[in-house]
C-alpha cells in the first residue's frame, strides 16, 4: 500500500460525516474501507475533529493500517451551503476545515460541494450534459438542487417538521424556481434517511401539480446508495488529478486563493512563468479546452506535455488551500511593557529619570530664637559696665551659631527598573527558583452550572398500527415461499405487511371431479403505518405487491383492529437550539460574575491564565420524545493560577541584585510592579515573560555628611553634597536664623538631613 499516493476522503453533510480511506493499488485508485457515519451538528471544530477522527481511525484499524503509515493528504466534500457564490469557503466553517487539517497534520488536496462532486459525475458518465433535480435527504433537513445542462443552476434548503418528511417539501422548493422549461423527468436521491421516504418519493402524484415548469410525465425516482456515494466522490476527484497540475501552477501566482481544488506535484514551480489557464469555479476546477489559436501555444504545449509525464497524485500545500502554519504567539502590548527586543533577559541598563525640582521646601520644624531670661542687676552694671557690655556683644555675635539648627533637603535621582525575564508558572513548583526561572503558583478553580428551560413547541402524532389474521392462497402448482415484511395492498391502495416468513403449500387438482383446490395458510399482517383508516372488516381482499394475482391472492378472516393515532406535544430540534443558546448566555453571564468576584479580587490572581472549558449541554428530553417543556444543564470549569505574594520579595531581590545601584539602594516593596505576559497556557503550567518594574532610593551616609557640614558656607556645601552622592541632582538648605548667619550650625546634631527620591 503506497502511502505517499493514498489519501483520506472527508465527506461531511449537515448531519453526519465519515472518512474513506483511498489508496493507489493495481494502477488505480479505490476505496479501500469507510469508516462508520458520525451524526451530528458542526458548529465547533472540537466537535468537528472528535468526529472526524472517530471515523478515520475506525477506517484505517479495520484493514489494520499503522499510524506511521496512514495517508497524510485530505480532500474535501462539503455542504453545497458551506461554498459561497465567490466559491470560497465561507469565513466561519473556513476556520473549522482549517483547525481540523491543523489538529490532525492534514495536508489538504481540495474540496467540492457534494451536488457538484454528483453532477460532474453524471456528465462524466453520460458523456454530455445532464439535467436532473437532486435531493439530498437527511432527519432534519432537504436541499434540493436542480440540475439543468451540466450545471447546478439552484439550490434551496428546506427544514424537515416536527410531525416527519413529506414528499411536498420538494415539490414546495421546485415550485420556488423559476425557469421557462419543463422540470427535468429525473429526481435522484442521496443522503441519510429511511427506505419509507423513497418509498413516499417514488408513490408521489408528481405531475399537473403547478402551473409552470411542472414535470410532463412521472419523473424516474433513483438513489444513491452509502458505499457508491463514496466510489462515486473519489472517481471525481482522481479524474481531476491530471489537470490539477496545471491549474496549481496558475494559482501558484495567487496563493490568498483557495478556490476548489489545488493540486501541486512535488517539483519546484517557476512562480514567474504564469500559463494560460483559466480556473473555472465550480469546486474541483477543471481546465477549459483552449481555442484554435491558442493550442500551439509553446506555454500550453509544455503543460500538456508535463501533465502526459506524471500520474501520481499531487498535493497541495496548506498555505495554498488558503491555511498557513501556526506561529508563535505574540506578546501581548501594555501599557508598562519596555522596548523588549532592544532589552535582554540578562542584561540591564538602569535609566535617568529627570527631576522635578521644588520651587519652596517647608521645614518640618519651626526654629524659634531661645527666650533669656535672667534678672537685671543695675549693681553689675554701674560695677562692670564694660564687661558687661562685652559680654553681651559676644552673646549676640557667636550666640547664633551655636543655638541655630539647619535643614538640608538633598534630592536624589532614584535607580528605576524594567527588567523582562522568560519565566514558567508552575503549580506544581514548592519553591522559587532563579536559577531555573520557576515561580510557584497555585492553580484556583471553580466550576460553574448553568440550568434552564424552554417550553416544548413541537408536535408529533403517535398511535398503534392495526392487527390481525388473514389467509393465504397458493394458485400455482409449487409451493410458494413468502418473506417477512412482505407489503399487501386493499382495493383503496393501503399498505400492510407481512409480520412473518410464511410458507403456502401448492395447489392440487382433482382431475376426475374437475376441482382445483389452492394451497393455504394463516399469517398475521400489519398496518405499515398508524391510524384507525387502517382498520379493516373481516373478508376483505388483499393482493401482494410483488406477486401476481394469479399467483398468490389473501383476505382477512377476522376484523383488522386496533390502528388509532393522536398529536402530542414534543420536543423539537428549535426547541433544543433554543435552550443551548440560552444556556450558553447563561453560563457566559455567570462566568463573568465570578470571575469578578472572585478574581479580580484574589491577591496575585494572573488574568491572562484564565482558562474556561466548557461540557457539552445535558438535556432531560431528546428531539421528538413526549414533553412540556425541555430542560437542560451546562458546566464550565474554570481555572486562574494565582503567585503568592509572598515570593515578591525574594523574585525581586533574585533578579535585580546584580542591577546598578540595587545593592546601594533602599526599596520600598510596594514601589515594585510584577507583571506577567502569557504565551503559552497549559493545565498545570504557564509559560511567558515576566516584566518588573520599579524604582528604588540610593542610600546616602547622613552623618557623615552632617559632620562634614558644620560650620560650612552655602557654597562649601554644594561642593560637599555633590560628592556625597553622584545621584544628588538638587538640594535645599534652610535656617531657624534664616538671614542672621551664612553658615551652618556648629554642630552636626543640629543638622537634619532629608534625603528624597522624586
């Protein structure tokens, strides 16, 4: 089994899905295995993928195909709803094709609308142009797409009811259409449904049922089997193959293009050489028949030449599908984050933060002059008037200097940080560790529930088939073997079957009295569906539907009873969506509210390690089961990894003590910001930058500096307060004698040093 030439076949419809696996043997392409249908409905890629990977595995395990070499190529069928009128997969289910083929390592070969992939398959066959209307069938949904000349001219999707699928639903979309011609005499039928729908189909008065665009006569009524659906998508998309070489060349030039299928062979492509081609638009494109003048075209010539050469199947990457490969998630910008490619984990430069110098510094110590207080003695002053007087000069010359007190308020231009560190969250983790750049965290979860109901609005008619005994008559000569579920018909066309296998003796003939005697027996039948019109009198005529009258004949040899029906309230598929759109709002609502109230208040919480994961919505009713109303439940578990606050300190002094300054500093741990970038979330880790920012205050010796500025002039003290500290930028100097002395006290008690970081 060459795995290089196989690939998977994704078919999805608006119900199910399931996986073919395709491989080269034998010189040719089959279906090697199906895997088993998955219903459901694919609004989320975790939906989708789950399903898709179910069935894929369960392919390849069946024929015992080993991961390593399972086909690493997919293609596509889609929904014919899902392609928009630009052929492009729309935006939304664009993004859930793009995630599977991420998850599961697909590299994609193309896609095609399954009405297309069908059509192109008749024209193929048919060797011209057909036209025929196409039903694709499924529980809860009928698109119907009508077939005219080759070409899928339009499409309606109708909703099946509460109460079952009626053949009107297609005839209500064709009359929707409008076109000048009769519709074409052919209906084929493919999808997921019962035999009982064919069979309403195919029993359905078809003709003289509008005005317009009717059918002539009773259309033929064909299907589509589960297996040849399959045969018949991947004979399309090989036969595409070839010519899939030539248009990946052309679209090489425009790879923002991902229009139906784009194949590429494995050897390099001169982007500059641009071949006249032109793309159709229909899903798997095809190349259009060059005109006269162009097929001596040498571009032209040299493509079909090089197409001639190869036969293998080709594949294209993912950018030209229109995915591209993941990248690295980027750091998210805020508003404290530094320029961080022009500052490394290890290295650092601390910055200049200039000041802002105050215009007037209040002391906060109001100096008074001292009150003397002493007695006044005229002896001493008649006695000694001369020392007296002397004595009270030196008082008021030197008295000052030895009573005044000075403040000195020195500025100081604070060591500021903004360091980025590569650092791993781990709630796992005991102790923090610098060297390894690993903070403990502790991981808080919650789990929030959600329940509500909406009323049950659908409707469904239930009831009990009819019963009973008939007789069997055998006319011909050989005994006659009937099987179970054989259908009977009465004169007005109601159908019943046979509830067992039966056997009819053959006739006998008595020759000489001239009697033919017919063989017989008993069974039982019911009604093939509900309903008190079903119940029938005793002798009653009843004649099989694929036996002649002149072969078998029945009647009934006692009343058929007991058929009734009725309409209940039921749960419908509008109700279901109804309760899961409410119960998604719900659960959003109540997410926020806790994590208001929880996180937003809890202490070291890191928001970007939020993690929400959803279940799947529970329901007390499934679609179509009895009820008065639906009720429902949805969790969410959610979960925040919160860093102890206190590890700040030790992070904080762990990373910035080989900075300039911080070993000189004095820090107020509150002046430090840690802040947490994530790039990667994981259950019990989180990976990202750690940023800290914050500043700290140089120290500075103040008694020294008091000691060195006694006795000193303004000037002799700008000198020294400079060299005290390269960090000094301003300073302010105030007396209590302010204006009495130009120098500063004598001692250095009466000095106050006011050191300040702005």
């Amino acid at each position: 089994m060459s795995s290089d030439k196989n690939f998977w076949l994704i078919t999805i419809q608006n119900t199910w899905l399931a996986v073919g696996l395709v491989v080269f043997e034998n010189d040719r392409y089959v279906v090697k295995n199906i895997g088993p249908k998955v219903t459901g409905e694919w609004y989320d890629q975790d939906t989708l993928i789950k399903a898709i990977d179910s069935s894929l595995s369960a392919a390849a395990n069946e024929v015992g195909l080993p991961p390593e070499a399972e086909p690493s190529k997919a293609a596509f069928i889609l929904p014919p709803f899902w392609v928009g009128i630009d052929s492009r997969i729309q935006e939304e289910k664009f993004k859930l094709i793009e995630s599977v083929c991420k998850s599961l390592d697909f590299k994609p070969m193309g896609f095609i609308a399954d009405d297309e992939a069908i059509v192109e398959d008749s024209n193929l066959k048919e060797g011209l142009p057909v036209s025929f209307v196409l039903v694709n069938l499924s529980p809860t949904q009928v698109v119907v797409s009508l077939v005219y000349l080759g070409k899928v001219k339009s499409r309606i999707n109708r909703s099946v009811p509460s109460e079952g699928f009626d053949p009107t639903l297609i005839e209500t979309a064709l009359s929707e259409i409008n076109i000048d011609n009769a519709l074409p005499p052919q209906i084929l039928v493919f999808g997921d449904y019962p035999a009982s729908w064919i069979n309403q189909i195919k029993n359905y008065n078809w003709i003289n049922k509008r005005p317009n665009s009717t059918f002539l006569h009773l259309p033929d009524i064909n299907s589509i089997d589960y297996g040849s659906l399959f045969d018949l998508f991947c004979e399309v998309i090989v036969s595409q193959i070839d010519v899939g070489r030539t248009i990946a060349t052309a679209a090489a030039t425009n790879l923002n293009s991902y229009e139906t299928v784009e194949v590429i062979d494995e050897e390099v492509v001169d982007p500059e050489v641009e071949p006249e081609l032109e793309v159709q638009d229909d899903s798997y494109s095809k190349v259009e028949e060059p005109s006269d003048e162009e097929e001596n075209s040498e571009p032209v010539e040299e493509l079909q030449e090089e197409s001639k050469k190869e036969s293998d199947l080709a594949e294209a990457s993912a950018d030209e599908f229109g995915f591209s490969a993941p990248q690295d998630d980027p750091l998210p910008s805020s508003d404290f984050q530094p320029e961080l490619d022009q500052i490394s984990s290890t290295q650092f430069q601390a910055t200049t933060v200039s000041p802002i110098i105050p215009t007037q510094i209040s002391s906060s110590k109001k100096f008074r002059l001292p009150k003397l207080n002493f007695k006044f003695n005229s002896h001493w002053l008649k006695s000694y008037p001369l020392i007296i007087l002397l004595a009270l000069g030196l008082v008021f010359l030197f008295g000052p200097i030895f009573l005044s007190k000075s403040k000195v308020t020195v500025f100081l231009t604070p060591y500021t940080y903004s360091k980025s560190v590569n650092v791993t969250l781990d709630s796992q983790a005991l102790n923090f560790s610098a060297a390894d750049n690993i903070i403990p965290v502790t991981k808080k979860e919650f789990t929030i529930r959600a329940s509500d109901n909406v009323p049950a609005t659908g409707h469904k008619t239930t009831g009990d088939k009819a019963k009973g005994e008939i007789v069997i008559f055998n006319k011909q000569d050989k005994t006659a073997s009937i099987p179970k579920g054989s259908v009977l018909t009465d004169s007005s066309g109601k159908k019943f079957e046979l509830v067992t296998s039966v056997s009819v003796v053959a006739s006998s003939a008595d020759l000489q009295n001239g009697v033919i005697t017919m063989g017989q027996t008993r069974a039982m039948v019911q009604a093939a569906d509900i309903g008190s019109e079903f119940n029938l009198a005793k002798d009653v005529q009843l004649s099989f539907k694929d036996f002649a009258t002149t072969t078998l004949v029945a009647r009934t040899t006692q009343e058929l009873t007991g058929g009734f029906s009725k309409e209940i309230n039921a749960v419908s598929e509008a109700d279901r969506k109804s309760l899961e759109a409410k119960l998604s709002t719900d659960l959003t609502a109540l997410i926020d509210e806790k994590l208001q109230l929880e996180v937003d208040t809890l202490q070291g919480a890191l928001k970007d390690t939020v993690s929400i994961k959803k279940s799947r919505p529970e329901y007390g009713r499934e679609v179509g089961e009895e009820a008065q109303d639906l009720s429902g439940e949805i969790t969410a578990d959610v979960s925040v990894f919160v860093v102890n606050p206190d590890f700040k300190e030790s992070i904080v002094n762990s990373y910035l003590s080989q900075e300039d300054g911080f070993s000189q500093s004095s820090y107020d741990l509150n002046d430090f910001k840690l802040n947490f970038v994530i790039s990667k979330n994981h259950d019990q880790k989180a990976t990202g930058k750690l940023i800290i920012e914050g500043k700290s205050t140089p120290t500075m010796d103040t008694q020294t500096l008091a000691k060195n500025l006694t006795l000193k002039t303004s000037s002799q003290a700008d000198q020294i307060i400079k060299n005290q500290s390269k960090r000094v930028y301003d300073y302010k100097i105030t007396h209590n004698f302010e204006g009495l002395i130009k120098v500063l006290p004598f001692s250095s008690s009466n000095i106050l040093i006011d050191v300040k970081s702005e």
